[in-house]
C-alpha cells in the first residue's frame, strides 16, 4: 500500500510551461504530470520543443511562462537543490573527449560530492554496471558510438539520482545498443529512479510507461502507448492494388484521410471515419478496380500521425 | 564554494593541458620566440645605416669627421661618391639611406656660425632613420668641436648637448625591451589561454552537463583559471632567464618583487580573459577579443613608444591598461632597483582592475543557458 502510494507520487508538475525566444515559442502552455519510477516519454520531431522542455526542468533555462515544480522544488528558485537530485544526458555527448573514461568519472564523483572509499566503489559499480572496466583508459573522444552513451549514461547515474532526463540518448547507436541501453533504463526504473526520455522513434515510444506527444511546443496527446493507440479516432487500412504511387497521391488530397504511408507495395491509410473501410474501397476502386481494402490495427505512428494533422488544422482555423 | 569541486576542476584542467601538445608548445614557444624576435631582430635602436659620403673639401678636418661619423656606428659608409648626381641615384635604387655632404668650403663655414657647415640627406620616408639621421646633429662630434674652437673659440655651439645615458649608457634596446616583454607575453598567453580555455566548455557541450551538476560558476572559473597562474609564473621565469643568458638582462632590484608585481599582473590578465570569455560565443570570437585587448596595451602603454611622448587622451587610456603599470614596475623593479614599495599606486591600479573585472565577469556569467 505504502510502495504504492509512493508510485503515485508526481515527481515532476508542470501548469502552462512556456518558452519563447523572441518571437518564436518554443514550448507553449505545456502541461506535464511526471510520476516516480515511471518512464515518461516525449516523442515529437525535431523542432517540437522537446529539449527546451528538458532543459527547463533542469534549471538550463528559465521558463518564461507557467508554473514547474521538479521533486517538489518550485522552478527556478530551487533550481540549485533539483540538481543535486537529478542527471542529465545530454543530445549531444558532453563529457570531455579529451580525458579518458576514468579520468571523466572521477571527475564528475568529485563534483557530485563523492569521495575516498565510497567514490571508489560506486566507480567500480559503474564499469560494471556498464561494460566500461575494458575501456577504463582510454580516451573518451575515441568510443564507438555505444560506448559514449554507456559511459555518457554511467555519468548521468553516478550520483544515483531520483530523476533522470535524456535527450535523444539513442540518436547515434546501433539497434543492438540501442535494445541494450533499453534494458539499463528499465532496471534503473525498477530500482526506483523516475525517467524522462526523449525520442523521435516510435518504437522507444512503445516501450514507454506513459508518453506524451509534442507537436510545436505544445502537448498534442498524452497517456501510456497502449490507451493511445485504443483511443485513436479513426481507423487505419492497408490497400493492396497495381498502381500504389498513384492512389497514393490521390487519397493524399481527402479531406477525411490523415495519412497515407507506402509499404512495401501496399499502401497504409489512415483516416479519421470510424465507418472507414466502405467510403475508402469506394474512394480506391475509382482509381484502381482491382484493389483491396483491409482494416488493420494502429500503431503509434498512426498516434502520431493523427495527433499532430489534428492540431495543424486546429491552428489553422 | 567547495575546495573539494574546485580542486576537482583544477585537475581536469591539468590533465587536459597535459594532453594539449599545442597549448604547451604554446606556453613555451611563445615566449622564447619573442624575446628573440625582439632582443635582436626587432631593434629599436638604429645602427649601421647604409650611407654614402661625398667630401668635396677633402680637407684634415672633414676626413676626421668621417671618421668620427664612421666610428659611431650609426652610419656604414658603403660608398664614397663625387658628384650630388651619384647620391640621388644610390639613394632611389636603395642602395643607401643617408648621404654626408661635405661643400667644398667647409673649413670656411666652420668659421662661420650662421652657416651650416655640413649637410646630412636622409631618405625620409622611413621615420625611424629620419630620427636617427637627426640624432647626429646632435652627436658629440669631436673633430667640429676642435675646428671650431681653432678657429673662433667660444661661439660655436655645434656639440653643445652631451647625453648622458643612466639605465642603459651603451644604449642597447634588449635592457628596456626585455623587462617589457615579460607584460605584453603575459597580456597575449594569459588571456587567450584563459578566455579560450572556458569558452571552450561551452563551445564542446561540455557546459550543458556541468550547469546541471552542483559545480558553481565560481567554482569552474576559479578552476579554470589557477593552473594558469602557475603557467604564467614559468613563462616569467622563462625570460628572466633567456634575458640574463642572451642579452645579459640584470635583475636589479628583489627577484621576490619581481614574482609578486607578476602574480598581481597575471591576475589582472587572467580576469580580462575571465570577462572576454562571457562575451565570446566561441573559441574563435575569443580570440578575437584577445587580440583587441593586447593591440592598444601594446601601443599606449610604453613598450613601443615612450609614453611621455604620446598625447594627452592617449595617456589617458593608457593608464586604464594593466600593462602601462606592470611596465613601470618590472622596469622600476629590474632596472633601477626600485622598491614595489615606493610604486605601490601601481601596484593598487592592477589591483583595482582585477576587483573591476572579477565583479562584472560575475555579474555577467549565469549559469543558465540563455
């Protein structure tokens, strides 16, 4: 009951956050409710607000707008507490290229405040943890793409902090890294630590507990993947027929279809009728006779897709 | 403020420099090749300039004053000509800077004191052998003195100015230029290390993880900087003894004196560079801004040109710069055996400057990103 009621715990609260740089807002009017040992996507494009966002919950910069507070600390007056309690990886790699992976390590324990014994074996705990003992004298500047981001994360959690926050941490790996890197979060998530992860790939979206669609600096969607994907207001299809580019293009300009992907040589439609599947064999036979039209289930680009067409014609109107 | 972070960053930062071949060839490099560039290239005091003499008296006393013109040094008789003609056609093919004319009356003239008895041509479009050209007039020349006085004892007054040279009596330029070198070496490194040293944390990221870790502004920038005040301290020691081997520099006055005018000095860079470093977007931009800190200080303060002879607005500006100061007491300290004591004014004008760039560089450097 007691474990329970500490799940339910908001560790971060944001009302109306807002950034702007001169004219331009980047975050606008966002509203986020972050719960411990949750791992809390932000799936968005490039451009979406989802790295101003973070550096505003870590006290990089000052919101011009709304109110955040993070691990009960109103931002950005407690600014200086939050980061004692918080990691931070960065999009791009930020520990020195120049120093090697223990020489980075030892720093940022002396920074955090650890020291002697207690410094040396959570070092040790780190290489482990992270397959960074073979790797411990060389430079950081010369790791593989993979190796950066282990040693990039064993930085992060050194200090073993109650939130973490990562930008983009998967952008420069292998799909094996990136499994593996998936594996590290979910283990420090059951160990407790809330996770904030930003991502443009669906299928890190899917893994998350509770995820939040951005779309130019506002929440276009939120809720976890699954609920999502049941809530989606429309349905999705896959058209089989001899000319896909052509019907393609020509599906791309109703009003009633939000998507239109090429698979492969079948076509994947997304449209926002519940009753899709007669009004859309109608629409395809017109241009191809013999073409087929099967409802299929939606993904969470389907989501994504829906999401964002949807507050692009809000905004135009 | 925790010593246990800024010892943190003080020895990041010397692994760092430890692994920076460049920089250290830099801190090494920099100042040898100044002080030998300046000590024996760049020589202010002007020597053996290529001339032509035509004596058109050829009389005992005018061969005695080529002589004595020869034995100066100043001038290097390279022809001896006997037409004007020739002198104009040596002096535009470049083959000479200076022509003595010496008329065919001459030992007349001598007699005469309204009359120049000599004439001296200088190619004038270079400045500084104009000005050395017009030191001979003022040249303790010995053989006019005894024409004159031969022949109308007491009214000539052609050698009337002896020089007395105190500081530097063989008038070698190296004695003034290498105590000045020791500040405008220190204005060029200190800066430039420190200004690039911390925008380079923001240009490599590396700034965005530290503003999310405990680590203060303070913290990083004291950091930064400490184990460039040990690098300033070799470089002083570096020319005080490439001085002393090579150009035979004495060090007048207290060696400990000299250690502390320095180390307030280097301060004073060090918080220039501190401040250019929250105005530069990057390494480049730093530098940059380096470059236009030590171009005036170089000019104004007093290591190129005398500062008694520059106009008033410009010994004004003069004053603001930390190198004007250390200028007055490196040489006081080195050459004239001067206490830091008696110059203790100059010494609480860099102190100043240090309390005024800290408190702004403070005042500017947030640890936030925008």
């Amino acid at each position: 009951m007691a474990a329970e009621a500490r799940a339910q715990e908001s560790v971060i609260v944001a009302h109306g956050l807002t950034k702007r740089f001169g004219d331009l807002v980047a975050v606008d009017h966002l509203d986020l409710d972050v719960r411990r040992a949750e791992i809390y996507g932000f799936l968005g494009p490039n451009g979406c607000g989802k790295s101003t966002t973070i550096r505003m919950l870590c006290g990089l910069l000052r919101p011009s707008e709304g109110e955040v507070s993070v691990l009960g600390q109103a931002l950005p007056r407690g600014a200086e507490t939050v980061k004692r309690a918080i990691g931070y990886m960065t999009q791009k790699f930020s520990l020195y290229e120049d120093l090697s992976v223990r020489q980075n390590l030892e720093f940022l324990a002396a920074v955090h405040g650890l020291r002697g014994a207690s410094a040396r074996a959570r070092l040790e705990e780190m290489y482990a943890r992270y397959h960074l003992g073979e790797l411990k004298e060389r430079l950081a500047g010369t790791l593989s793409g993979g190796q950066k981001q282990r040693l990039a994360l064993a930085g992060a959690v050194l200090h073993e902090p109650e939130l973490l926050l990562l930008d983009e941490p998967t952008s420069a790996v292998d799909p094996q890294s990136r499994r593996d890197f998936w594996d590290a979060l979910f283990d420090l998530a059951e160990a407790g630590t809330t996770l904030l992860v930003s991502t443009h790939y669906m299928d890190e979206a899917e893994r998350c507990h509770r995820l939040a669609i951005l779309d130019r600096g506002r929440l276009v969607a939120d809720g976890s993947p699954q609920r999502l994907m049941a809530d989606l207001p429309g349905s999705t299809f896959r058209v089989d027929c001899g000319q896909p580019r052509r019907v393609q293009l020509a599906l791309a300009r109703e009003a009633h279809v939000l998507g239109v992907a090429q698979i492969g040589s079948s076509l994947r439609v997304l449209t926002d009728r519940r009753d899709g599947a007669d009004w859309l064999r109608e629409r395809v036979r017109a241009i191809d006779a013999d073409a087929e039209v099967e409802a299929v289930a939606a993904n969470l680009e389907d989501v994504f897709v829906a999401a964002t067409r949807k507050s692009a014609v809000e905004a135009a109107a | 403020m925790s010593l246990a972070r800024l010892l943190a960053v003080v020895r990041k930062e010397l692994v760092q420099l430890g692994r920076d071949r460049l920089t250290f060839a830099m801190i090494v490099g920099i100042p040898t090749l100044q002080l030998l560039l300046f000590g024996f290239a760049i020589n202010l005091d002007i020597r053996h300039l290529p001339a032509a003499v035509l004596d058109q008296a050829n009389t005992m006393h005018s061969r005695e004053l080529v002589a004595e013109l020869a034995s100066s040094q100043v001038l290097d008789f390279r022809r001896v000509v006997a037409a004007p003609q020739e002198i104009d056609a040596a002096m535009r093919r470049g083959e000479i800077s200076v022509a003595v004319v010496i008329p065919q009356d001459f030992e007349t003239r001598l007699a005469r004191p309204d009359r120049p008895a000599w004439q001296v041509v200088v190619d004038g479009s270079d400045q500084s052998v104009q000005a050395a050209a017009r030191q001979l007039s003022a040249f303790p020349l010995a053989s006019l003195d005894y024409g004159a006085a031969a022949n109308r004892p007491g009214t000539r007054a052609v050698p009337s100015v002896e020089i007395v040279n105190f500081y530097n009596p063989e008038r070698r330029a190296p004695i003034n230029t290498v105590p000045g070198l020791i500040g405008v070496i220190l204005a060029m490194t200190m800066v430039i290390f420190t200004a690039m040293a911390i925008v380079r944390e923001r240009e490599r990221g590396n700034m965005e993880m530290l503003i999310a870790t405990p680590l203060s502004p303070f913290e990083l920038t004291i950091g930064k900087v400490l184990p460039y005040v040990g690098i300033g301290l070799v470089q002083v020691t570096l020319i005080l003894l490439l001085g002393e081997l090579v150009f035979d520099v004495p060090v007048r006055g207290s060696l400990l004196e000299v250690y502390l005018a320095a180390i307030v000095y280097i301060a004073a860079m060090l918080s220039l560079g501190v401040f250019i470093s929250t105005l530069a977007d990057s390494q480049f931009q730093a530098m940059q801004m380096a470059f236009f800190t030590f171009l005036p200080q170089i000019l104004l303060s007093g290591f190129m040109f005398p500062y008694d002879g520059m106009p008033r607005a410009a010994q004004w500006l003069a004053e603001i710069f930390p190198l004007t100061h250390f200028l007055r007491l490196i040489r006081g300290i080195m050459l004239r055996d001067a206490a830091l004591g008696e110059m203790w004014h100059e010494l609480a004008a860099l102190a100043a400057f240090v309390v005024v760039m800290l408190s702004v560089a403070v005042l500017r450097f947030r640890k936030r990103l925008d």
